[in-house]
C-alpha cells in the first residue's frame, strides 16, 4: 500500500532509524524495536477481528520500525507462465523454471516439479545478468513475490516500494543466498541427495550461485543509491532438529557467500540481518565470526531461547524474533504475557529486535496481536523493568 510520493523522511522515521541502529549497535535506545512477517491470511483475519478498513496494513497501523522489501531474484526474469488456474487454485511455471501449485485455502504453495532435475541440467543452467534493471526499476512477475502464502502477479518495481516505504519506515533489502535458491531451483530433497551423490559438482554449481547472489545483492544497494538503511540475508539450512545436512560442507560452499554478502553491505554501512529458519545451534558462532549483526528468526519450536542464547553469547551478536508463535495462537493472555516479557530480557544492553519466532499465522486473532504489540510497547522502554519476568543475564 503506497502511502506517500516523496522518499522525504518523518521526524518520526528518523527515530525508528535511530533505534533500529542503536539496538543492533547493543546500545539501549528509547525503546526495543519490533516489527514482524505476516500471513496474508493473519492480514485478513486481524482486520476483520479488529474492523478495520479492507486496506489496512498493520505496518502502519501501529507504527512499526523496519519492513524488508524483494526484488526480483529470479534466476531467469520472465512472466508466469499459467498452467492452470481456477477458483480453487492456480498452477504457475516461475522464473527458476519450477511448476509451483497454490491452492488458495492453503498457507503455503506446492511444489510439483522443477526442470532443473539433474546434476548435469543444474551445471549448465545460466543466469540472467544480476544487473538486469528489470529486477529493480520494472513491474513484473517474480517466483519470492508472487507466490507465498498468497498469490499475487505483476510485482511493482522494487525501488518504487523502496520510496514508497522509506518515509515510514527503516526501509531493509534483502537477498536470497545459495540454499535458498537450491531449494526453489532443484528441491530441497535432490539439494541433499547431490550433497551426498556429488558433493564436489554441487559444490562447483554452489559458488556460481553464490557469486550470481552477491552480484544481485550489490546491484540492489547500488540501484537504491543510498535509499537502503540494512539488509536481509535469507538462507534456510536447518530444520526442528540440527542442520539439514553437514557443518562442514555448509562452512566449505555456503559460508564464504554468506560472508562476501555481509561484507559489502557492511562496506555500505548497512546492518545485516540473517533471517535461517531451525536449529542453527552447530554453526551459531560462524555467525558471529562473519559479522552477522543479527539473528532471525530463532525458531521457539525448535528450541531456540533468545534469553539462553544471550547468556551464552552477550553481546557477540544481536537478536532478532524468538516469541513463541504457538503460544500466541493460544490466545491465553497469561502465557503470552509471561512469553513476551520474558524474551524482552534478552534486550538487556540491547541488541534485540522484538518479532515473532518466524511470521504471523492466521492462527493468531486480531485481538491477540493487538495485546502482544502493546505489551511490548508498554514494558519495552528503558530502562527495562520486567517486574515477576526478569532474568539475570
């Protein structure tokens, strides 16, 4: 939702900017920054719980402090091609060449096939020039974008959104890196087969990935020309339980990007955000030695603590979510209240951005949302004074 025709900036924005920066600096702001990712079904629902207006965007409605925009990442930059589509569902062929089903009561798309499914398909498999200004300054359609947990076509240019947003809000980028675009270009099951099978072919395929991604990333920063105030780093390598596949091999073909990644936003005074679902546990304190500014998003259920994790860590790296999702959705206001202010000691000295533990389900109802935000609102000013809540860090 376009709410503004000048990138000029608020009082307002400039203390968002101010206490996002504070806080992943571990300097104590005015108060514990928060934001979060929703559902477009949670978007419904809150609006109807709350009776809002059909067009009302909880980004504004209460006045958050960061938002992250996606341009076009797509390996090959083309329209959907529809393969079927109805009032049900609709079946699309996306720019990593994927056939990808989204049935519109469903949370999440479906992924039925990819024509990349061979290690001798993926070794010959060519990019589209990250430089293509069509991934920045033109509409179209684009596979992150358009298909999600909804389903949308003709993305609007990035920058376009960028300007739109940047009045309002510190205004985030953000890249994929090479797990990511292994999972949407062969999936995830053949991405850990050929980890075993070819382990050095794959690699091979890795670092071309990785530089098309670090070149998408730095032709981003350079198309905002200084309208970006940090930057996301998406990259799945975990799942409930550990790593989906070794450190080792994480550490020899997917680290080094991560870090070249990290490095020229850090080269451009942006913050980084490392946004990788799971137990990271095994490979956490790589993310320290890379720079990373902050964690995102510390999946509770697969037992990740921010407030354990600030014990063990201080303030080696910040934090970024970890409030327990399925305790809000059970709507109880003594668990979500006992949930939230306890995380918040985690922001002690700062470093800590207050979200949930990955996004915003519909499971969760207007009402709830609306207490949790409050809650955080009300008790996370400094100095912090967490009353029954507060933990020894």
């Amino acid at each position: 939702m376009i709410q503004n025709k000048t990138t000029e900036r608020k009082k307002s924005t400039l203390e968002k900017l101010k206490r996002m920066n504070k806080a992943l600096h571990h300097q104590e702001p005015d108060r514990i920054p928060i934001s979060d990712f929703f559902w477009g079904s949670f978007i419904d629902r809150w609006r109807k719980d709350l009776g809002l207006q059909d067009d009302a965007d909880p980004y504004y409605y209460y006045d958050f402090d960061w938002i992250v925009t996606v341009p076009n990442m797509d390996p090959h930059i083309k329209p959907f091609e529809i393969l079927k589509e109805n009032d049900q569902e609709v079946i699309v062929k996306t720019g990593f060449e994927a056939v990808i089903r989204k049935k519109f009561d469903f949370p999440m798309p479906e992924f039925l096939s990819w024509d990349t499914d061979t290690i001798e398909k993926l070794e010959v498999f060519e990019f589209d020039n990250p430089y293509d200004k069509r991934r920045y300054f033109s509409a179209g359609d684009n596979q992150i974008a358009g298909v999600g947990d909804g389903f949308s076509r003709n993305s609007p240019p990035w920058i376009e959104t960028v300007k739109s947003l940047r009045p309002d809000f510190a205004v985030y980028g953000s890249i994929i890196e090479c797990s990511e675009c292994l999972t949407r270009l062969i999936g995830q099951g053949n991405t850990l087969l050929w980890i075993g099978m070819y382990p050095e072919q794959l690699g091979k395929v890795i670092n071309r990935i990785g530089q098309f991604y670090l070149d998408c990333a730095k032709a981003q920063i350079q198309a905002a020309n200084g309208l970006l105030d940090g930057f996301v780093i998406w990259g799945d390598v975990a799942y409930r339980n550990g790593m989906l596949f070794s450190p080792d091999y994480w550490r020899e073909y997917f680290k080094p990007w991560v870090k070249a990644i990290s490095d020229y936003c850090h080269e451009n005074d942006l913050n980084v955000i490392y946004h990788g679902c799971g137990k990271v546990n095994e490979i956490f304190n790589d993310f320290i030695e890379m720079g990373i500014d902050a964690y995102n998003p510390l999946e509770a259920k697969a037992d990740m603590d921010v407030v354990e994790l600030r014990k063990k860590f201080g303030h080696k790296i910040g934090f970024c979510g970890n409030s327990n999702i399925q305790i809000w959705e059970t709507g109880d206001k003594e668990l979500i209240r006992k949930e939230v202010l306890r995380k918040l000691n985690a922001a002690k000295g700062g470093g800590y951005i207050f979200q949930s533990d990955h996004s915003v389900s519909s499971g969760v109802s207007g009402q709830t949302y609306d207490y949790i935000v409050r809650l955080v609102k009300e008790n996370g000013h400094y100095p912090l004074d967490l009353g029954e809540f507060d933990v020894e860090i």
